[in-house]
C-alpha cells in the first residue's frame, strides 16, 4: 500500500551529469525518491539505492505563492539601483511584533529612534547621500516615464561608472542622472525621447543632451540611432488607430529611409509624419494638431516630413 503524500514524495530522480539511474536488482528504472526518510527507492522491487540523502529543500511547506514569499528567510535580491545594492536592513515602520501585535509606546519610542539611526548610518559620507539622492531621481523619473526596471538598473550602472570615472565633477548631479536615464533607454530599445525625458527631468533640455553627449563619449556608449518605428505603436496606440495604420506607417519609413530621406531627421517627427500619412491612407483620417500633440512636435515637422514622405512613395 502506497504511504501518504504527506510522508513520502515520490518524483522522479535523475542521477549526476544526467545519467539515468536503473536498479541494480531488477534493472527498472522507476526509481523514486524519499524525501522524509532522504532515500532512493526502486518502486518495482523495493530495493533501497541510497540512504541518508541530504534535503536541500525548505523544512517549511507553502502551497501558493504568499505563503512561500512569507516563509522565504532571504531578502531581495541585489540592485543597483540602490546606492547600497540594497545589503544593508530595514526596521519596518509598522510598529508591530513578530506575531502583529501593537508594540507598547515606550518600545514605538525605541523603535522610532533606531529606525532614525538606521536611516543615517546607511550612508556615510557626502558621496553616498548624493549617490542615493542620483538613484531617487532615476528611479523617480523611469516611474514617471514608464520604463521597465531594467532599464533603471542599466542607467544606474551607467551613473555608478561616470561617478567612478569622475565626469560627474562640475557637473549637476540631476544633469548626468537624467542623462544615464536617456542612455539607458537608447541601449535597451526603449522608445523615449529626449523631450519626454526633459519633461519629467529638473534640468533643462540642453543640458541634458549636452551631458549625454559628453558621457556616451566618455564611457564609450555604442548607442545605434533611433529607429522612427519604435514610436509608431505608442502614437497609434494613443490616436487610436488600427493595426492597418500602424503596417502602413511602417512601410512608409521603410521606403523613406531607404531613399536617405531619414539622415538627420527628428525620429519622432518622422513617424508623426509617417503616421499621419496613413491615417489618410487607410481613411482612419486623424488632424495634424491631434498627431503633433501625442509626438510632441510642431505641425510645420509633421508637413514637412509628410511632403518628402508621400513623394517617396510616388503619391502626389
């Protein structure tokens, strides 16, 4: 008779270097495994392998996932995104035990004033505070943008480099944070332009480009220029259009690049223009204003771009 499931689990066990494992006994190879008794098992002849395996699982048992995250005794993993690769601890602020009990206010007070030491013995000196304020404002500008989190951990790395190559001297900290931030996104394929980035950044504009120039060249950034067809789903998206206008628009910068039409072009206004030019197209009709509003560039780039458009593809 088979012993219950929660004495025995019984899976199937493959021996080192993937090599299958037979009975000596019988040859069968049905070979289970013990866990609570930590042996191997032939289930044709009973034949017992090996004894007094190790168990490199948890003692505790989870059935869904927020019983396993709430018995799991590690932390998160390391980030760079955190000036200390997030090693350091956290006193929590809920004022609560290990069993949710309120804490009395003579322990709250305690707890108040360790939490505060805490938070000041995290950093230092000057350079780790402004190492942590430099990370805030990356991770606070990918939120407002809507990068994933890859993309805040590359443009951390970029921010921990030029702090140890020191080009962040004479330099605002807000400045090359936004730069990395913009880096990233060019790096990782995330279609973000350096209007959107100076929109949810502290610094102006130029600025940013500046820094960012002088960083890449620093640091030795191969960055590739931005390909118009990463932003067509976003602007189509927004407008609305259907996935028509977004194969059309798509086709239009393909024929236009080919022709050298894109060289030294904005590749938000190219696709704006290449858009708008479908909309027309697939008569999913769409203004100029409306397309230059969602591109965030001026009616003039969207007609100038849609005239060299349409002429490349043999429309008059």
């Amino acid at each position: 008779m088979e012993r219950p499931s929660r004495q025995r689990q019984r899976e199937e066990a493959t021996a080192q270097e993937d090599e299958q494992v037979n009975c000596p006994e019988c040859g069968s190879d049905q070979i289970v495994t013990d866990a609570d008794q930590g042996e191997l098992v032939c289930d044709d002849c009973g034949l017992v392998l090996d004894e007094r395996q190790i168990d490199r699982g948890p003692e505790w048992r989870a059935f869904n996932h927020s019983e396993r995250q709430s018995k799991s005794r590690v932390g998160a993993p390391i980030t760079e995104t955190m000036h200390d690769r997030g090693l350091t601890t956290t006193i929590d602020w809920k004022d609560k035990d290990a069993y949710g009990r309120s804490l009395s206010s003579e322990k709250r007070s305690q707890m108040h004033r360790l939490r505060k030491w805490q938070e000041r013995i995290r950093t230092k000196d000057a350079g780790e505070r402004n190492l942590q304020f430099a990370l805030s404002e990356i991770d606070r500008m990918a939120s407002a943008l809507g990068v994933p989190r890859s993309v805040r951990e590359v443009a951390s790395v970029i921010y921990r480099r030029a702090l140890n190559e020191d080009l962040i001297r004479g330099r605002s900290i807000e400045g090359v944070a936004t730069s990395a931030l913009y880096a990233a996104c060019r790096q990782e394929g995330i279609p973000r332009s350096l209007d959107e980035v100076a929109e949810v950044s502290r610094v102006p504009q130029k600025e940013i480009g500046r820094t960012y120039r002088y960083i890449s060249q620093e640091l030795g950034l191969e960055l590739k220029p931005v390909d118009p067809k990463q932003f067509v789903p976003r602007f189509a998206s927004a407008l609305d259009l259907s996935e028509e206008v977004q194969a059309k628009a798509t086709e239009i910068i393909d024929v236009s690049a080919e022709q050298g039409l894109l060289s030294g072009k904005s590749p938000t206004g190219f696709a704006a223009a290449a858009i708008y030019a479908a909309s027309l197209l697939c008569n999913e009709k769409k203004t100029q204003r409306e397309v230059a509003d969602v591109a965030q560039v001026t009616e003039v780039t969207i007609r100038n771009r849609y005239q060299e458009q349409i002429e490349a593809m043999g429309f008059r």
